[in-house]
C-alpha cells in the first residue's frame, strides 16, 4: 500500500507537550526482558499512538490493493483455472490457491499481482503494475503548501505491507508519521523548525527519528503475547 499525506500544522503553532517513547539500542538488546515488561512497553506505544495529532493530514493518491476478489482480478485469474478463496465477512483476505508442487498442499497467495511467485503466475497472478504519475509541486501548491510560512502544508510519502496494513489504517499510519516528523521536539532546534534543511546532519536526525516512528507502528501492528 502507497500514499501521499499532506499535513498542515496548526494555526496557533505546534505545542510540545506530548511524551516520547525512546527504543535505544540497550533496551531492544537486553536478552533479560521477560514477556511482561515487552506487553507494558507495547500498551504504551499503542496509548501513545492513539493521541490525536495537532496538525491535521489529507491522504492522496492511495494505490489500489491488489486482491484477487476484485472484478477484473477475479475474471483474469479464472479465465486461466485459478482457484479464488473469498472469507465470506472479511473479502479482503481473499486468496489465490494452487496445489504447491514443493510442498504438495494447497497454498493461498494473498494478491493477485506480485513477482516472483512462479505457480500462482500460471493462474493469473501477474508482475504487472498499475503506475499513477503524480506531480507532486503542483498537489503541493493547489494543498496550500510549498512554502517557508507558517501553517505551509508538508507532504512526504508512505509504502507499506499488507502485514501493517492489514492491522492499521491508513489514517493511524499516516497521523503518527506525521506526529513523528512534524510534531517532535527531535526535529526542532530551539524552537526553529529544522525540517526541510539541506544539513545532512538534520537530514540524518529525520530519517532516525522517521524509522522510530515506523518501529512503533508496527509493534503496534503485531501485538505481543506473554
């Protein structure tokens, strides 16, 4: 899944209030963590996760999933003997199903188009993507954005795997990234916003503290069991 987010700050500026969930590498390599202390640390991402940004976000030019109980998905992969499984209250896990002949089962793929899956291409699973060109100053500028002013609209772009956004919305996804590179003290440098600035120091910081954030989305993806 692919999307454009635009986010506009807040008229009256951006209030840092909110807490940070710092992941450092001592914590994340302490093998003496018991299953525990990993649920309380995941209910707090999840907690902070929730917490409405300040900002506010428009999603654009989000790609078609590509999943075999779409029409002319369905139609391409039946016209060459596909199997199509469909869950009656969730048609969105729909499956492709061949007879794997390495594991000698039956095997559901969950898209329709993909590479590299040699057998279910037999069936109509094809490599073949569906490509949208965007101009993205000109989706900028009509969204009230491209400038150095306050309240100027930000845009950056999301791509992510079923596994995130099978579990999440793209809302949640696209909110807390947002949160995460707009709305944090990590990117702000005595009170002047730093992002944006050609500093590859900065440039370093922003994409750090973008793949935390990310880190947090999908623990709060793939909840832990004790």
């Amino acid at each position: 899944t692919s999307f454009i987010v635009l986010y506009t700050p807040p008229p009256g500026g951006i209030q840092f209030n909110s807490t940070i969930i710092n992941h450092n590498e001592e914590n994340q390599n302490d093998k003496n963590i018991n299953n525990n202390n990993l649920n309380i640390n995941h209910n707090q991402i999840v907690q902070h996760l929730q917490t409405p940004i300040q900002g506010s976000i428009t999603i654009h030019h989000q790609n078609r999933r590509d999943k075999p109980h779409l029409p002319d998905e369905m139609a391409r992969i039946q016209q060459l003997g596909g199997r199509i499984h469909i869950p009656p209250k969730h048609p969105v896990g729909s499956r492709v199903v061949v007879r794997s002949s390495v594991h000698k089962e039956d095997i559901g793929l969950a898209m329709s188009r993909s590479i590299g899956d040699w057998e279910w291409g037999k069936v109509g699973v094809i490599p073949d993507p569906i490509v949208e060109v965007v101009d993205l100053k000109s989706l900028l500028l009509e969204n009230g954005g491209g400038g150095a002013e306050e309240g100027s609209a930000r845009m950056f772009v999301v791509a992510g795997s079923d596994g995130l956004f099978d579990a999440r919305k793209v809302e949640f996804v696209a909110k807390n990234l947002a949160r995460g590179f707009f709305e944090s003290t990590a990117m702000y440098d005595g009170g002047d916003a730093v992002v944006g600035d050609r500093n590859d120091d900065v440039q370093r910081q922003f994409n750090e503290h973008g793949l935390n954030v990310a880190m947090e989305l999908v623990l709060a993806a793939s909840p832990m069991k004790p």
